[in-house]
C-alpha cells in the first residue's frame, strides 16, 4: 500500500520528485531525519495526529502535529538555558491515549545564586490529544538540596506545509503565510491555502509566561528544595472556509475545539484525558477479548487492539481504520478492507462501517486523471491542500485493481459472521455495480482476467499491493507491457465472483447467481492454465499486457492460497515453498524470494516483510493442510513483535534471521499500521480453525493449534448471531482442545 519508496497512494511517485533512493530503488534517509536519530511517537484523533520524538520535541523534519493532512506545527520544543535536557523515556499509554516523557536538566548556569547541577531536576512531560487540540503538562520537581532557578524556553512554529510537501513533493506556488502574532497571551499562526481554506493554530499557556514572543515562550521559574510545580500549554486548531465555495469542498469542512477543552491548564489536561480513555475503552468493548498463558502474547495483543483503536475514526457511516501513521492517517479502500477481514471474526462492527463507508464514495463516473471508472471502490481518499487544488489526484482517487473484489469479498464474509442482511439488501445496488466493473474488465482483457493499466501520467504505475514502482517485473528484470493481470488479483476476482453468487441465490435471483458461478469457474480455469509454471512448481507474478508471464517467485502467490483458487495439489506445492528458506527469514516471509531478480531485502517491497502478507499466507497455508507452517509463521511474527517494543510496523527489511539478532527495521515504515496490527488476529483465527455461521449460531473449530509457549488462550465474549460464547483452547498432550467456559451459541469441534 504505502510507504517511502515508493510510497503509495499519492506518495508513490515522489522518489521521483526529490526524495532520495539507490540505485536498487532503496530509500535512503535524509541525514537530518528524526526516525534515523531516535524512535518517534504518535498520538492520533479523528483526522489530527502528533508525531514527536522520545523528549517529546517536534522538530520539523518528517514530524509534526497535522490536521487534514497539513502540518500545522513543525517546531515544539523545550529547553533549559538555551540546552535541550537528557531523555530518561518515552512512552506511549498502553491504550495509546497519552505520551509521556520523562527528562532531567543539564547543567544550570547561576542565576542570581549558585549554579544547579545535572540531574536534580525531573522533568515529565504529559501530553493528550483530543480532537483538534493538542494539551500537555510540563511538570518539574525539584530533588537539589538547594533552591535552583530555572531558565525554560518552549519554541514553536508552523510552517503549514501540505504532507505531500513534508515527503519530498515539490510546489510552484503556495497559499499565503499570516505572519505569526501575540494576541491576548496567546501566540497565533494563520495559513490561507489554495483551496480556499483558512488554517488558524493558537498556542496557549498556563501560568503565562515572563515573556512571550511569536516563536517562544520564556518562564524563569525558581525551584525550593523538594517542591513541584507545573507548565501547562494548548495548541488549537480551527480550520475554516475563506469564501462559500469553499465550504462544499471535503478539506474546508469547518473545525473547531471539542467543547470543554478550551484553555491551557490541568482542567483542560483531565478532560482530554478522561475522554481519550473514554473513547478507546469503548472500541475496545466491541471486540471479543483475547487472554492466554503468555504475558509476552498477551502484550501483543493489547497492543495489537490499541493501534487498532488509534488509527479508527468515527464517520458518520461507522467505525473506519485509517491506514497508518504518519504518512497515510486518511481513508484508504485496500487497507480498510484487508483489516477488517482480518479481525472479522472479533469485532465485525468495523467491516460494516468500511462498507458502507466504501459504498457510499464508490465511484460514479469515469475520469482518467482519478483512474476512476462506474463501479470501483475507491483507494485513497485525502483532504489536503493539494489534494484539493488537483496538484495530485488522491482527493478521492480510484488506482487500485484489488479494492473492488475485496470490497465485495469483505460483504459476503460479513454476512457470513453476523447475518446483518439488512446492510446487504443496503449495499446491494454498490454491489452490483462493483461486480460489473469486475465483469467489464475481465470481458476487455484478452484472456479474460482483471488486469489494470493507469489513465493518466499522474497515476500509479502499479495499481495491486504491490504499487511500487519496481514491484511488477520479468524473470529478466524486464519491466512489463501493460496492462497488468497479478495473479493474486485474480484470485480476488474468482472469490468477489462466487460470492455474488451466494448473495444472487440469497435473493433469489436464480439466473444471474449461475451467471456469477460461471464466471468464477472460467477465471479458476484460466489461472490455472495461464499462471502455473510446472518447474518450479508455483504460480508466476503476473501476466503482461502480450500475454506473456512474468515468472517470478513472489509471496502474490499465497494470496491464492488464502482465497481458496488454488488446485490443492498446487496449493500445497507453493505452501511448501513458501514456507523454505527462499521466503521464510524466521521473521516472517518475504514479499519476494531470494535469487529473484531485483531481490533486495532492504527494498520496499521486492524483499522485505510485510506482516499482513505473511498473515494471508499463513492463512492460505493453513486452508491447504499446512496448519503448522502457519503456526510456525504466527510463532515468528510474535517473536519479531517482541523485537519492536509488541507493535508490528508496516513492513520491515527481509533479512534472514540471525541468532542474538533482532528482525532489521525499514526506515520510514508506518508506525502503527492498520493491517500490520490487525494480522495477529488473522493468524490466530487461521491456527485454531474458527469459523463463525452466525446464521446458525454456531462456533466451527477445526484442528486448533497453539504457538509455542503458550498452553492455554481464552476467547471472551465471541458475539455469534444473537447469541456469545466464550472458549478457552487448551494444550492436551499433543492436541489443543477447546473448552466452553460461558456462553449459548453451539460449538462444534473436529480435532
């Protein structure tokens, strides 16, 4: 989906507008960047996030606090004397609601009286993110034996730049800058864009400071012996129409304050909190719980729910994950749907706000420079500036081949999981035009099969998961004629087919139920017969626009296993394969096998491991017998999660694994990441074999297996139909067997 080079969405172009990468298409980090340095830290609400570093400084380089995709702080920082203090820690809450730091003063310089000396004075910095106000409490205490006074500075600025700008895009003209100003004790940004939008940021303090200039604020604070006192600030943000055009446009929506969080001070500080907590403990409420013997797993978990809980907004169509932070904290089709397939089976209440979220921005005409077409579910979704303005084309823009079968894919296992047939009979007009589009392309396609091809420069080149620009290629490292038919996509298809085909004989339409069942054998068939290469006893990447087919090892691959396209034998063939040293790095597995042309472990995705790919492996493993491979791949993610501090980033580099090593981090990964942390969940469902048939109310396990080190795992309060039910798998000997502790749906058990 996403990331550096290149990144996807409307990022995927920019390594060819200034950002830096290798020759091999290798990202390499600005020397100045913050992610190279140290760790950073997110704090995210609704359609604002925070990103810092461990002081809790924001420092103007791939960092900031952004609203709508616009940064609207580039600089936060504290110092002492003109010296920034030594870091203790940084932390996130476990809920994701606070970020904390704790720090000590450098050296002092006297002051009218004895200097103070290193490490006396404690510094915790406290920060809330709720809505589009930013709060944070600076405490200090004081552990000298005498009286210190103490020089502190917090520097601020805006530079209002659009995310495009912050990851390399350049722009021949800008929105006008309001110089920044003293209004009232409060500093004041202001920003008029391009799209008719003003921006107004107000910085706040409590008490006021002994001097306040429009980039910093100055106290001189006198510290007794053991004493406690606190600063307190407050960044607002109100974003607002400039004229009434403008006013219809998604990025001038009109913003303001929370109500109730008005006003720097400890009050203001509390409120946020308590309704951060309250938020958060609400979405975790509508999940199933997860508890095992592992207090490692258990921490993973937690972990998993919480990012999964930062990164979903609240729209007026439901619950929707963003795809992830920093770089992609906005509505992505792909990433939505895969996540929410993922953790179907514990909370199914966010597939139905995707889908109707989905359904109700489907595309309705067809515009080359969106990639749009009658029927398509959309990719990526942005308010920004330049969004807006048509400087890039992702305002709301169509470039993916795979969301529209998924979407599709995603309403039949929805319906499956909660018998919600109301919202079936909701999306069905979306449905049917999604699996239109579907038939009109294959019907185009000279072979019959759902390929892609971009309408305009501006576009992505590479329209599956894989939208690098390097990621589609030849055996010879030739890049293909377009256009492109992925093998996975194809298995999309087939499965987006017999699905609306279920759904046709639900309604009761007959004759286009076969319609669809037809289609999907036709597309099994032709797969078969076009993709498979007999030697190396798996499936080929892609095929090209000459009918050509690029015969490279790549994990696309499993994702026929996952669907279920694959003929067994074959399947089992490529679980085998997947599973060697050519995929496996003991991480996870690689996007592409090693010896492959343009194999490179450290590239974005012609190498690394990405988590959610080797979730959907794992699950195609498990569907052709090899439940063990997928054991052992859930055993390796967890071990790779431990790694990174129980949160799983976006991908990561696809070295093999080492002993007393730990798994290589890729640069700029997003950090959370939606379906990153939702593949835990999916290879769980996978190893202990859980179907939910809500229709039926019942539970279906078969052949449950549990990771390594862990003897037992309950699932709580698992809501199927009308009914719950709550199982504790236990290890018996050499079985895993499943016990039911509470609850009135049926389970039904082949061990």
């Amino acid at each position: 989906m996403q990331g550096p080079e290149p990144i996807a969405g409307g990022l995927a172009k920019l390594p060819e507008q200034g950002v830096e990468t290798g020759d091999d298409g290798v990202f390499i980090a600005p020397e100045h960047a913050n992610v190279i340095s140290g760790r950073q830290y997110v704090l995210k609400s609704g359609d604002t996030f925070v990103v810092n570093d461990p002081n809790g400084d924001i420092l103007g380089h791939d960092d900031g606090l952004f609203v709508n995709d616009m940064r609207v702080l580039s600089q936060l920082q504290l110092t002492f004397g003109g010296r920034a203090p030594s870091l203790l820690s940084g932390s996130v809450s476990s809920d994701n609601t606070a970020f904390t730091a704790h720090l000590t003063n450098r050296s002092l310089p006297p002051l009218g009286g004895e200097h103070t000396p290193q490490g006396v004075v404690h510094v915790e910095r406290l920060r809330v993110l709720c809505g589009n106000v930013l709060n944070e409490a600076i405490a200090l205490t004081h552990y000298g034996t005498e009286p210190a006074v103490v020089p502190l500075s917090i520097s601020f600025a805006s530079d209002f730049l659009d995310i495009f700008e912050v990851r390399g895009s350049p722009r021949s003209r800008r929105g006008m800058l309001v110089p920044p100003y003293v209004d009232n004790d409060e500093v004041v940004f202001g920003y008029q864009g391009l799209d008719n939008v003003e921006r107004v940021v107000r910085v706040a303090f409590s008490p006021a400071p002994d001097k306040l200039l429009p980039g910093r604020a100055d106290y001189t604070l006198t510290l007794p012996s053991e004493a406690c006192l606190s600063v307190y600030l407050q960044v607002t943000i109100v974003t607002r129409p400039i004229n009434e055009a403008a006013a219809q446009v998604p990025g001038g929506l009109v913003s303001t304050p929370p109500a109730g969080l008005s006003g720097a001070g400890r009050a203001a500080v509390r409120a946020a909190l308590a309704e951060s907590h309250r938020m958060m403990r609400d979405r975790r409420r509508a999940s199933a719980r997860l508890r095992s013997s592992n207090p490692l797993f258990n921490a993973w978990m937690e972990r998993s729910f919480a990012d999964l809980g930062l990164l979903t907004t609240d729209r007026d169509t439901g619950p929707y994950p963003y795809a992830g932070i920093p770089w992609f904290s906005t509505p992505f089709g792909r990433d939505a749907v895969m996540t929410s397939l993922q953790t179907l089976w514990v909370q199914p209440a966010l597939a139905r706000g995707v889908l109707r979220f989905l359904a109700a921005h489907q595309a309705r005409e067809d515009s080359a420079f969106r990639d749009a077409a009658v029927g398509k579910i959309m990719h990526e979704m942005r308010k920004s500036e330049m969004a807006v303005t048509g400087e890039v084309p992702f305002a709301l823009y169509y470039g993916g081949v795979d969301t529209t079968p998924l979407f599709i894919v995603l309403a039949g296992a929805y319906l499956e999981r909660t018998d919600d047939a109301a919202l079936i009979d909701e999306l069905w007009l979306a449905l049917e035009l999604a699996a239109q589009w579907i038939a009109r392309v294959c019907d185009r396609n000279p072979f019959g099969l759902l390929d892609y091809q971009r309408a305009a420069d501006s576009g992505l080149a590479n329209q599956g998961w894989k939208d690098s620009h390097d990621s589609v290629f030849h055996s010879d490292g030739r890049m293909p004629d377009g256009p492109i038919a992925l093998v996975e996509v194809q298995a999309y298809a087939c499965a987006a087919f017999e699905t609306m085909a279920r759904l046709a004989q639900h309604r009761g339409a007959v004759t286009l139920a076969a319609n669809y069942t037809t289609r999907a054998a036709a597309l099994r068939e032709r797969v078969e017969a076009m993709f498979w290469m007999p030697q190396e006893g798996f499936y080929g990447m892609a095929l090209d626009g000459h009918g050509q087919l690029c015969r490279v090892l790549a994990s696309n691959a499993g994702h026929l296993l996952a669907f279920g396209l694959a003929d067994q034998a074959r399947g089992e063939q490529v679980a085998h394969t997947l599973e060697s040293a050519l995929f496996h790095t003991g991480w996870g597995l690689r996007t592409l096998a090693g010896g492959q042309p343009r194999f490179n472990p450290m590239s974005y995705h012609n190498g690394s491991v990405w988590p959610h790919d080797t979730a959907l492996c794992a699950r195609g493993m498990a569907r052709y017998g090899e439940k063990g491979a997928a054991v052992r791949l859930l055993q390796a993610l967890f071990e790779a999660a431990i790694n990174f501090d129980m949160r799983l980033p976006e991908l990561f580099c696809g070295f093999t694994r080492r002993r007393g090593e730990p798994p290589t981090a890729y640069p700029v990964a997003c950090l959370p990441q939606a379906w990153a942390a939702g593949s835990p969940f999916m290879m769980l469902e996978a190893c202990l074999g859980v179907t939910v048939d809500a229709q039926r109310e019942e539970v279906r396990i078969e052949r449950p297996r549990l990771p390594a080190g862990i003897d037992w795992l309950e699932v709580g309060d698992l809501r199927v139909g009308s009914r719950t039910v709550s199982l504790t798998f236990r290890r018996v000997g050499e079985q895993v067997v499943p016990v039911v502790d509470r609850g009135d749906a049926r389970v039904l058990a082949l061990l």
